[in-house]
C-alpha cells in the first residue's frame, strides 16, 4: 500500500484580474449601459482581456455598439482593434473619436497597424497613419508598399539586432540602456557590416552565459531569413515545419528588414485553416457579422454550380427512367448507393486538402496516396457491399436486387476514394485552391457514377 503524502496538494493559482466572458457579466455591462453608467462599465470592462472586449462588440448590435464605444468614452485599448474581425473593424474605427483613435494605435507595433489599416478606406487610413510618429508613420507606409498576404505586410519593423563581433555583455548592456524594446521579441538578430542577418541568439543563452562569451558563440543551430515578398502561408508553414519561435526578414539585397514572431505566423496559419474549412463548405469568407446581402452573394455561386451537378446527376436518372418504372425499388435503393459514395468522397477529399495545405502531399507520393485511396474505397465498398447485399435480399425478397445494389457499391465507393485524393491534386496543379471547389466536384462524380453503376447494372440483369 502506498504512503499517503502528508502534505496537500497546492492551490492552483488562478488570475483573479481576468473575468472571462460570460452571460452573467455581459448582463451587467448590458445593464450598466441601459441606465448609462460609465463608471459600472468601467469597473465591469477594466479586468477584460483586449480579445474578450472584441468578442463583446462582435456579439452585440450595431445600436449596442456604438452606445457601448460613446459610453466607454477615452478609454479604448488599440489591442481591441487588434482582435477585432475585419467585418467590423471599420465601423468600430469609424465611431472613434480622433483623439482616441490616436491614442489607441500610438502604442500598437508596426505590425499590428499594418493589419489594422490595410483594409481600410483611405480616409481612415490617414486618420490612423496621422496619428503615428513621424518615424513610426514611415515604417508602416513603406510595409503597405509590399504585397498584400507577403511577409513585409507581416513582419513588425521593430528588431533587436547586434553587430557580429558583440559579447553577450555587450546586448545585456545595450538591451539595459535602450529607451525603448519591442514589447515581444524572443531573439537577438546578429547582423554583419552590411545589416545581412548571420545568426539568432536566444534570450535564454544570452541569459545563461557569462558575459565575456561571444554572441557568435551561441546562435541557434537552426537559421532561416524570409524574403520580404514570401507567401505568408509559406511563412507559416516554415514557422510550423522548422518550430521556428522568430526569423528575419530581408529584402531583395538580403538586408534586415524586420522580423516575423510565431504569434503571427500562427494566426495566419489558423486563418489559412479557416478558410480551406469554409471553401470546403462553399460558404467563403464570410463571417458572423456579415450582412444577409453579403452572406447571399458568396454562397450564391456554389450553389448554383451544386444546382448545375444536380441537374446533371438528375439527367442521368432520366436515361433510365423505364427501368425504374418497372421496378420501383432501384428508386428506394439508389440513393444509398449515391450517399455511401458522396460519404466516402468527402473523407478522402479531406485528407487530400489537409495533406497539400501542409505540403505533406507532393509529386514524389502522390501516386501511392492515391493507390492507398483507392484501395481504401475497394475495401470499405466489399464490407458495405456485402450489408447491403443481405439488406437487398431481405428488404425485397430475391437474391438478384442483392447482387446488383453490392455491386455498385464498390464501384462507387473506388470510383469515390479516387477521385477524392485525385480531385484536389488536379486543382492544385492548375493553381487553383483545391479547397474551393473540390467537394462539389466529387460529389458529381460519385452521385453519376453510383446511379449510372447501380440503375445500368439493373437494367442489364433484372430487366
């Protein structure tokens, strides 16, 4: 029997500062609204994390909002604008009062008002970008002469970097004296004469060495710049592959530019995710804050491709429209065969668009991917071919019906696997998002292939 430890377990820690968003308090700020209360909502929004606020103005109104922002008055955090979904933002910035909007962005990093002002109307572009430094104002400007979705529209300018030759004295020296450091940085970017990056020193080496040891001395092993023009969806993956924490930014000289932290490049990669999620969907990019007109016009075009492949699969059941006549159960039966293959489609059109957006999926394996789906569908279609089989034999009393319907079903359910894993890949190498479009694609295929399989196979042995 063990020995009972003595001592108790210690208290969890929590963080009283922080309240999470809840029912309850949005109700008393709802409350403290109502009756105008600024110091209630004060008090109730002071502990609130930037990204909680932004959820809350997401969630409410447009007629809440804007009592909410007039109300809360001069205190308005520019990480608030940070969280805020882009669907939103410009309405949110467009209610700010100069004065607080200058106050607001003052304290952001480049980054942050990159990501702010991109999307905005010129007009409030200039309200934002007039409410910088002049030093600050530049940095910004020259990162919106970049590519959008490039690096330089992701990096933050500000960097600590060191020159080559230094000690770990000399950056804990000059770190110490600087009147001013990021507010995150994790590395130290060591820089030859010309300002090309040659190394990252981590702040826990620097930490944990003796003053006299060469910077040179404890780089990283694992070094990567990023041109200024990359993908951002190729930083991300770097970021990803590499379990890369910071990496410079060069220009086409190869000098130091700025740096890209994982907190960025994570959020691309949830927004990459998120988006492949809704083009599989054929939803877009829309978001909860759309308008009904907005929402209409980017499901509208997905739709009308799904009714234009329904007509299709629909014209295929036409051709057989006698044989159904005579026997009115293929039409009970059909639509199993058509939803098992639409079902099994899916599940390898999702493999293959997670495997390409990770670039797990290349040229040198796609060729066993696709065998291995095929394969997959082959077995999967024998398991259900024989349930169904039975299910055929005993729902309608003859062996026949059994055969045929078992039939199709592997048919199908190869015919599914296949074109699951090769769809994405087509699209893909004709440069389009395979996320876009390949779900309608595949469930064409295998709703015209089932019902041709199934109805043809009929009229050939029981008709």
């Amino acid at each position: 029997m063990a020995e009972q430890d003595d001592h108790p377990a210690p208290e969890v820690e929590r963080d009283e500062d922080h309240q999470p968003l809840n029912r309850q308090l949005i109700s008393r700020i709802m409350y403290a609204l109502e009756t105008g209360d600024r110091e209630m909502l004060w008090a109730e929004m002071e502990p609130l994390h930037a990204a909680d606020i932004a959820d809350l103005l997401e969630q409410s109104n447009a007629y809440d909002r804007r009592r909410l922002i007039a109300l809360y008055g001069q205190e308005f955090d520019g990480d608030i604008l940070s969280e805020l979904d882009e669907s939103i933002r410009e309405e949110v910035i467009g209610l700010l009062t100069p004065e607080v909007l200058a106050e607001a962005v003052r304290d952001l990093d480049s980054d942050d008002v990159v990501d702010l002002v991109e999307d905005l109307e010129d007009q409030q572009q200039e309200a934002i970008l007039s409410a910088l430094e002049d030093s600050d104002r530049t940095l910004v400007q020259q990162s919106l002469t970049y590519p959008e979705y490039s690096a330089g529209r992701l990096m933050q300018r500000e960097v600590v970097m060191a020159p080559e030759h230094w000690t770990v004295g000399d950056a804990i020296d000059f770190m110490r004296n600087a009147e001013e450091l990021p507010e995150q940085f994790y590395h130290i970017v060591l820089v030859d004469p010309r300002l090309h990056p040659v190394g990252n020193v981590t702040l826990g080496r620097i930490m944990a060495s003796r003053r006299e040891v060469a910077l040179k001395d404890i780089v990283e092993e694992t070094f990567h710049t990023i041109p200024v023009t990359r993908y951002e969806g190729d930083v991300a993956y770097m970021f990803n592959q590499y379990h890369l924490i910071s990496a410079p930014v060069v220009d086409e000289e190869g000098r130091l530019v700025g740096v890209i932290t994982i907190d960025d490049a994570m959020a691309v990669l949830d927004e990459e995710h998120e988006e492949d999620i809704m083009r599989l969907a054929g939803v877009g990019e829309g978001g909860l804050n759309d308008s009904v007109i907005e929402t209409s016009k980017q499901r509208v075009p997905w739709l009308a491709v799904n009714l234009g492949t329904a007509i299709l699969a629909s014209a295929v059941i036409a051709l057989f429209e006698a044989q159904i006549a005579q026997l009115v159960a293929l039409a009970v039966l059909m639509p199993i065969v058509a939803s098992m293959g639409g079902n099994a489609g899916t599940q390898s059109l999702t493999v293959a668009v997670r495997a390409l957006a990770t670039k797990d999926l290349t040229g040198s394996n796609v060729w066993r991917v696709l065998m291995r789906e095929t394969t997959v569908g082959l077995i999967n279609g024998l398991i259900f071919a024989l349930v169904m089989g039975v299910v055929g034999m005993l729902w309608f009393g003859g062996p026949e019906l059994g055969y045929v319907i078992a039939a199709a079903m592997v048919i199908n359910l190869v015919v599914a696997g296949l074109a699951g894993a090769a769809i994405p890949v087509i699209m893909d190498r004709m440069g389009i998002d395979p996320a876009l479009g390949s779900g309608t694609f595949v469930t064409t295929v295998t709703d015209v292939v089932g019902f041709f399989a199934f109805l043809g196979l009929a009229t050939v042995f029981l008709l």
